[in-house]
C-alpha cells in the first residue's frame, strides 16, 4: 500500500468515526429541486418571471402573513388537521400526502368529489383530509401499511368506501391512489421494517435526506422529468410531507429537520395560479389561452414543465427579497407556499376573478 493511499484510508476512518461519512451522513446530500427550477427557468419561452411583479409580491405577501399572525402553527389551526403529537399523526401524514394529488373537477360547473364529514362538505385536498379522518372514526385502518397490503382486508370494496363521495363525482385517479397505498406498503415492508418512523431516523433530522430517501425508495415520489435534455426533479409530493411533519410537530420531535430552510415551494397547479394573478409569473399567449379555454396539458409537456418549474424560482426569488427587506424574518418557502395556497382558496371562494390554473392529470400533484 502506497503512502496515499494510507492516508486515503486513515482520512476514511477518522470520517466514519465522527459520522461524516457519506454513507451514514444523509445531511450531506444535495436536493437538486431549486438547481433544476433555476434551470428550467432560464431556459423557458413560454413562462416568464416578472421581477417586478414579483419584488412588489414580496412586500405584500410578507405584510399580509405579518397582519394575520401567519407562521408555522397555523397548519394545527385547521379542525380536520390532525392534532396528537404521536405516531398516530406520522402516520396520517404519511398516507395524507401518499395520496395527496390531483382533485380538480373536469368541468368547472362540477363540483367535483365531495366527502361529507362532521356536517361540513368538504372538496380539494380537504377532502382528502375528511376521508381518511372519516376512515379512521369508522375503525378503518386507512393510515396503517399492514392494512394497504393485506387484500383480504383492504379491498377495493373497501377503498371505495373509504374514498366515497357525496356528489356523482367520483375521487380522480381513484386506481392509481390505491397503487400508490399498495406499492408504499410492500417498500415500507420489505425495507422499514413496516414503519415509516423508520424513514425519518435513517433521514437523521435533515429534510434533504428524507426527501431524496422517498424519492429514491418509493417510486410513486419520484417526480422527477426532462426538460430540454435534462432530467429535471421536482419533487413535490416528498416536500409536502417533510414540511407538514415540520408544521405539525412545531419543528420538534418528529418535526425536527436542521435543514427545513433548503426545501422549496411545492410545484402543483394552485400555486402558478396565485403567482399569475399577482403579476409574478407571465405567460405566452398559445399557453394563456390554452389554460383559459381549460384544455388539459400532458403530464411532461415542456409547458407544464415550464410552469412548475418557474413557480418554484419565483417563490425562491420572492422570499429572498422578503429576507433583504427584512433580515431576520422567520420565512422560508414553505411558509410561502401554505400562505399562498390559503390565499389562492379563500379568493376562490370569494368568487374573485381569476385566470384558471392549469389542468394535469398526474399522480404528482
């Protein structure tokens, strides 16, 4: 052995034995969300940040969040939110956003798919959120891994139930939320051990490892597609959930993520929308009048690519320039994404004008 090569050696082991090595120091591992949305926007034609529109975004959006108490613990305020502190509440969120994509009606005079529960209708992701919640006050295991495997229990009668609705609009992409339930309960078996606590102790307290984890192990989180020769990551379903066990768990606990900060906005269809009508993202005419006349875009298409990607660099943008107005604030993108995504419903139901969001049909949002 060379004299390199020892020291190569030596260099190894004192590594290893501080807990640095690569293999056993997840923290160390790169997300590659913000890099790719940087790229996809700088190579875009058809999506366009305003850089005005989006300094002028900041100011308000920041104001906003300050008049209304907004933070972190807002997320425990909603009634369907779970509220115990336990595994019990890991575990829903979990299977929250396992399934936590695409609810938007075909038909804008369609109410969409409906779930009654607690003498409220629910719609959107809160329906989601009332199923599961009705689920489990019916003793319907809904959110434990052996029930999503064991057929003989969790049949699709039985899932059907659970996901009912009170309209004639069935829960969209119905199948492939079972595949996900299915297919997320053979990798929690065959490599946690049938625990999903397992996952955040191999991700050690760091939301990048825990991220890249269930993007790597679980197929049905690895959004991930190419744009202009690039594979391009996105991510957004596997943010989520680090970011409601952080909001959930007041950043304690199972909530805990040292690195919180490095995760991005959460690339869906709500989002764009909300950044469109505040003048921070503009569109090419073809893609404008696609999205009004409520025409589909294929999942992968570069316009959908383009939007999702551009939403995320824009909410980095919006809240670097929150920090440079106000060093110190207690702001990330998560925070930013939740208040737009409350901002952008409650508009809605206001019966406010605005462009429609775009329509994808994926189990990635």
């Amino acid at each position: 052995m060379s004299d390199d090569e020892a020291e190569l050696d030596l260099r190894a082991l004192l590594r290893k034995s501080l807990g640095l090595d690569s293999e056993d120091c997840a923290s160390t591992t790169e997300l590659p969300v913000l890099k790719d949305a940087e790229f996809i926007y700088d190579n875009s034609i058809d999506v366009a940040v305003d850089y005005s529109g989006t300094k002028a975004a900041a100011a308000m959006i920041w104001a906003m969040m300050q008049s209304k108490g907004y933070s972190r613990e807002t997320w425990s305020e909603h009634d369907l939110h779970p509220k115990a502190k336990d595994e019990s509440t890991v575990k829903f969120i979990f299977t929250m956003d396992l399934l936590n994509f695409c609810f938007w009606p075909e038909s804008p005079l369609d109410t969409g798919y409906t779930v009654d529960y607690r003498g409220e209708r629910w719609t959107g992701y809160w329906s989601l959120v009332a199923a599961l919640q009705r689920a489990l006050d019916e003793d319907i295991p809904i959110t434990d891994s052996h029930f999503w495997q064991d057929e003989t229990e969790c049949t699709e009668e039985v899932l059907h139930h659970v996901f009912r609705s009170a309209s004639s609009t069935s829960m969209p992409l119905l199948a492939e939320r079972i595949d996900c339930l299915r297919e997320a309960g053979m990798v929690l078996y065959n490599r946690f051990d049938c625990n999903v606590l397992n996952c955040l102790k191999e991700a050690k307290c760091s939301a990048v490892a825990l991220v890249n984890l269930l993007a790597d192990v679980f197929p049905c989180f690895r959004d991930e597609t190419c744009f202009e020769g690039k594979t391009v990551h996105f991510y957004k379903r596997a943010q989520i959930l680090v970011a409601d066990l952080w909001a959930c768990f007041d950043g304690e606990g199972y909530g805990r993520f040292d690195d919180i900060d490095k995760i991005t906005m959460f690339a869906d269809y709500r989002i764009p929308q909300m950044l469109n009508s505040l003048g921070c993202l503009q569109y090419s005419p073809p893609l404008h009048y696609h999205i009004k006349q409520l025409r589909q875009i294929e999942s992968g298409h570069s316009w959908e690519v383009q939007l999702r990607g551009c939403s995320i660099w824009c909410v980095e943008l919006i809240r670097r320039e929150i920090l440079r107005c106000n060093p110190g604030a207690r702001v990330n993108a998560i925070l930013i994404d939740f208040f737009l995504y409350d901002t952008v419903k409650e508009q809605e139901s206001k019966n406010m004008e605005l462009l429609a969001h775009h329509r994808t049909r994926s189990i990635w949002y």
